[in-house]
C-alpha cells in the first residue's frame, strides 16, 4: 500500500538550498525499514526510495522525506546489542578524552551531551568514570530504559531549542556529539545550529557518519533508507558545519556501518590533521563531487541485484536462514525481491524483534537457537557489517554450513 502523500518531496539540496538536485538512483517503493510487522498479512505502509545528487554541496541525499514522529518515537535498533559496538564504545571514548585534552579541557569535569544518545551505550564510558553525561533521544522506551540505568536522557527530538534548555539549565556542553543520526535528520540546519549554541567557546563536537566513499566503493546500497537522508562525504560535512560557524580539523574511522568518519570540529579555527587533509584528497580521486560517479554506482547496484539472485540460485530446494533484521537488510531484501522461498527465516539476537516479520519481505524473525534447530544449509550475513562476529558465534554453536555475505563488494560464499 503506497503512501506517497504522506511523505514530502525536496526540490533543493537540504544543506545548499541550490536547485540542482539531480535523481540517478530509483530503489522502488519501500516499506519503512525499521517497522516490523506482526503478521505477513499487514497492508503495510510504503514510500518511493530514490536518491539524488547536488553538485553545488556534494551531498548525496534522499528525494522524500517521510515525517519523522512516524521513523523515531518507538524503536527496535538498540545499540547495545552487538559486542562489536560496545566495544567501540570504549574506544570512541578513549579518543574522546585525547582530543578533549589536546584542546586543554579536563575530561573529569567536562559536561558531556549526545544527541540521539539510544540506549546509552556510548555514553556509558563517561558516565562509569563520574562524568556529567545527559543523553538526548526521541525514542521514548529507549529514553525512559536508559534512564533507569542512570544515564538521565530527554525523550525528545534535537533542536535549538533543547539546545538553550540544556545552557540554562546544565551549562554548555564541553563536548556535545551525534553518532550516525545527522544523517537521519530532515532539519539539518536546525540540529547543527543547536549542536553550536550548546557547544562551549572552547569546547569539541564530533559528528559520526557512515562514509559516502565507502558506499560508492563497497557497494553499500543497503545503507540507503527513508531514515538515512543524507549519505555525507567530508566534503558536504565540512560544506554544512562551515555554515554554522563550526571548523572541522581532524577525522578518525570507525568500524561501525561498515565504516564511518568520526569529525572532530570547534568553534575556532584550526589547522587541519595530515589524516583529515589525506580525506579530503581521497575523495576527489574517487569523483565524490561528481554526478557521473554516482550514475555509475547506481549501474553497479542493479548488477549486484543480478549477482545475489543468481547466488542464492545455487541453494535451490536447500534450507537458507538469515542473520540480521537491521534496517540495512530491509532494503537490501526488497530491492532483490527476497521473499520467504528464497530464506526461511532471520535469527537476531534483539528480543524486541523475535516474533515479529521483517517489513516487505515479510520473513519471520526467530532467536538463534530456533535459527540454527532448521538445520540450515547456510546462514545469509544480513547483518555483514558484523560478520566476523556472527561467524564465531555460529561455529561456537556448532554450525558447519556455508556463510553467504553479500557485502563489501560482489556477493560471496565463505566456507
């Protein structure tokens, strides 16, 4: 059941406001990627997916915006479930207090926020070791379980002025960041302006975000959906904060998304990193700013689509259970048109989504003990992005079947 008139169409670039916006990839229409469903019977709701391109910014962005109390307001996606974020989570914190030091701050008595903080999982190093941490989160189960684990979190949208709700009543923020969610917001300029005005004179903000360069190298068109708006290079980041008054000087990656740049900005000027420099230079020579690239990558991703379907051909008749209800997987699934013949089931580790059914493809979603008792014959890496993780657990388990992975790159099969 489409529902096109509930969502909006963009004329001009959401960071430049210029009216170059170019369409060069169609993914159909699709349901929302993170609204599973109690039944397969469900006339579930869909939305056009095309992406567009502007060459004034460089952002490569969606065309529709669908409202965002209809995306955010009850979430399944909970950070804390793999080991490989929570892992992470150390570490971005480790980093954190280098950089928050290397500007001359006292991490101990820094004021910490994050937008659209989850559940709390990164937010969690700082507040073990007695720092000041306040989380900001739509989700309002997500905001009222963090809570309660001591993690104070707002149940609200990001916005200036929770920005100024924050400076009276808490102070400035000497560290304010947003881990992949400035990519999922249809108000851009309002968060960035908000993430400046709470931010102190003298303070650091970080900005994480799934890698455009890596999408157009990898494959990663499963990353493309109605929450993602945005698909930054450091070139369109930069174009966006500068606007704000904010200057970003140095990068880290980070494995999450299968990969992402983490930007470091301030409210002052400064030298650029040899690593945030090397980005930018890396970026031209994949053609980033130009359209022809990405005309190219959407060519690349109908042969991808031919690549997998001719794959799973050589598993006919046998049992394929998946792994990965993520909402990468949702537009991966509908895209190549994976239906229940093609995969029995997806096991995921996320109570909140066991019983339920994957939105479009409408496969059931089982726990792994119930996944590995169909005896499969292989386990598709849905959720490839983990896949080093995933694969130890099923050996663990006792499964000695093939792994199929369908990204980075050309789909495979791992024995």
């Amino acid at each position: 059941m489409s529902h096109p008139g509930l969502c909006t169409t963009i004329h001009t670039c959401r960071i430049s406001d210029s009216s170059d916006v170019e369409v060069f990839l169609d993914l159909g229409d699709q349901p929302l990627a993170n609204q599973l469903i109690e039944s397969p019977d469900v006339d579930e709701e869909t939305y056009p997916l095309r992406l567009g391109f502007s060459s004034t910014s460089g952002l490569v962005q969606l065309m529709e915006t669908v409202p965002k109390e209809k995306l955010f307001r009850n979430y399944v996606w909970v950070s804390g479930t793999a080991s490989t974020t929570r892992e992470y989570a150390e570490i971005f914190f480790q980093r954190a207090l280098q950089a928050l030091q290397a500007l001359g701050l006292q991490p101990g008595q820094a004021s910490i926020v994050e937008i659209a903080s989850n559940d709390g999982t990164f937010l969690n190093p700082f507040h073990q070791r007695g720092i000041k941490v306040l989380g900001v989160d739509p989700a309002q189960n997500l905001a009222a379980e963090a809570t309660a684990r001591g993690i104070g979190t707002w149940p609200e949208f990001w916005d200036t002025k929770i920005a100024a709700r924050i400076r009276q009543t808490r102070g400035a923020a000497d560290f304010v960041f947003a881990r992949n969610v400035v990519p999922h917001v249809s108000e851009l300029h309002e968060v960035i302006q908000g993430m400046h005005d709470v931010l102190a004179d003298n303070g650091l903000g970080i900005i994480e975000f799934h890698e455009a360069g890596r999408i157009v190298e990898e494959m990663h068109y499963d990353s493309i959906y109605h929450e993602h708006l945005c698909y930054f290079s450091l070139h369109a980041m930069e174009y966006l904060l500068r606007r704000h008054a904010l200057h970003p000087y140095h990068i880290e990656f980070s494995p999450i998304s299968g990969g992402s740049i983490v930007v470091q900005f301030t409210k002052s000027p400064r030298k650029p990193s040899p690593e945030y420099t090397a980005q930018i230079d890396r970026e031209k020579k994949l053609g980033l700013t130009e359209l022809a690239t990405w005309k190219r990558f959407s060519e690349r991703c109908g042969e991808h689509r031919a690549q997998t379907l001719a794959l799973l051909s050589q598993f006919d008749s046998k049992r394929i259970v998946g792994f990965g209800a993520s909402a990468r997987s949702s537009t991966f699934l509908n895209y190549c048109n994976i239906t229940p013949g093609h995969m029995r089931t997806v096991i995921d580790n996320n109570p909140r989504k066991q019983g339920l059914f994957t939105p479009g493809s409408h496969l059931p979603i089982v726990s792994f003990e119930e996944g590995l008792a169909l005896d499969p014959a292989a386990i598709f890496l849905l959720a490839w992005n983990f896949a080093d993780e995933v694969i130890a657990q099923c050996r663990q388990r006792g499964f000695k079947g093939a792994f199929i992975q369908p990204f980075p790159n050309q789909p495979k099969i791992i024995h």
